[in-house]
C-alpha cells in the first residue's frame, strides 16, 4: 500500500496536470482510460495482436473506433504498428515500453474494479431501494 | 514491478470481466474512468469536500455534469454524500474504503501519464511530422 502523502505530495509540481483544464495530460488521460483505449492497452498487454484478433478481444468494439483509437494510441507513443512485407500483408500492433507502464498500472485498476463488483452491485441495490 | 503473470493470471476466471461487453464491470470502469469520473475520485482521494470546492478543483466541469459524476460515483458505492445538518445546510462528498482503493490506482495512473508527458509529446511531433 502506497501512503496518501506518497501519491498526493508534489501533484501540483509536476509541470503536467491533468486537473488543468487546458494540460495536455488530460487529453492522453482520456486516449488511456476512454473505453476503447482502455480496453486495447488492456489486451495489447498480453503480447502484439493483428486489427481482427484485437477486434475480437475487445468485445462489441466497431472497426471504424478501434482504427481511431489505435491512431490515437500510436500518436502519443503508447501502440507500435508494425506492417510485416507478407502476401497478404499483415499488420501487428504492440505496446511500446511507454505504453507497457500504462497498461500495467490500467490492468491494476481494472483488476480492482472487477474484484470489487460484487460490493459494486449491493451498492447499487442499496441506492436504488432507498429511492424506489 | 508486477509480472504480466501476475496481473493477467486468472483475468478469464473472474466472474467479472470488462472485454465483456455485458458486463456490469465495464459500466462501473467507465464511471471511474470517464474525464469528469476520475479527476473526481483523484480530487477526493486528498479528503472530503464541499460540492463547490470539487467544482473549482476539476477545473472545467460543469454543474450539471459534476453532480450526475457524483451521482454515479455514489450509486457505485464509491462516494460517500455526508449533508450536513447546519444551517445553511452543507453537503460533503468522501470516498468509502471501496472509492479509496479505486482512487490509489487511478492515481497511480494518472501520475504515471503526467510524469509520460515528455515523451507523449515528442512521440506526438515525431507522429504528425511524418505525415505532414
């Protein structure tokens, strides 16, 4: 466990912050945590995978939102494509080592977001019934 | 550093899954993680605070927007609503212990992308010169 001093003590001196409105943290924040691009850092984290396997892994995800997630991924240096000189060809996507550090701090919060849904869900019925 | 083994070992066998795309995990990832969701799980991870003082401090939410986050956060169990009985009447928003061990996370994240920008932005400059 990480102390609340350790994570909150100089936010404010970073030259980026993402609670600035007009940083462009925030921006690559959304690129990362956004639905799609979550989901693609969260797969690409097992290892590089062709646009159909991703397609597939990221379940209910249409081709036009991958293909703008992954240019979004690619332009601020988190996704590597990479066209192999096959008949067909053939292009892979993998994390560049930047992009690896996202994932893996994603990974542990998606991870402790699946872990917590059962209290999720009470939590949900609680609210609810109170309001009914 | 975690292992991929070990932040991937066992993702399938969660009755819980976000790649899922009925799941209920990947609402609960999309509140947490959505713009306005996670600057204000960040904002109070740091202590609790009025509803005006969370206003100021997610630089650029609106009203609206800043009450239906807290709204969700709070049906998730994440957010605790605390009103006051003082007169005027005051209400204080907190993390639960769940909120708290999301927000860790989410901080560790969102440090990990603030402290990335550097190498974001060059990667961004190599990306468009190339295609200019």
């Amino acid at each position: 466990m990480t102390t609340t001093q350790e994570l909150t003590a100089g936010l404010d001196d970073l030259p980026y912050n993402v609670f600035a409105r007009v940083c462009p943290s925030r921006g690559t924040l959304e690129h990362v945590t956004g639905r799609w691009g979550a989901l693609t850092l969260g797969a690409l984290y097992e290892g590089s995978l062709r646009f159909n396997e991703l397609r597939r892994r990221v379940d209910g995800v249409s081709e036009k939102m991958l293909s703008q997630t992954l240019h979004a991924l690619e332009r601020d240096g988190l996704v590597h494509r990479e066209a192999q000189p096959t008949n067909p060809p053939r292009v892979d996507y993998e994390l560049t080592p930047l992009g690896h550090g996202v994932a893996e701090r994603l990974l542990a919060l998606i991870h402790f977001v699946e872990g917590s849904m059962d209290d999720v869900l009470a939590a949900r019925e609680r609210y609810d019934a109170a309001r009914a």
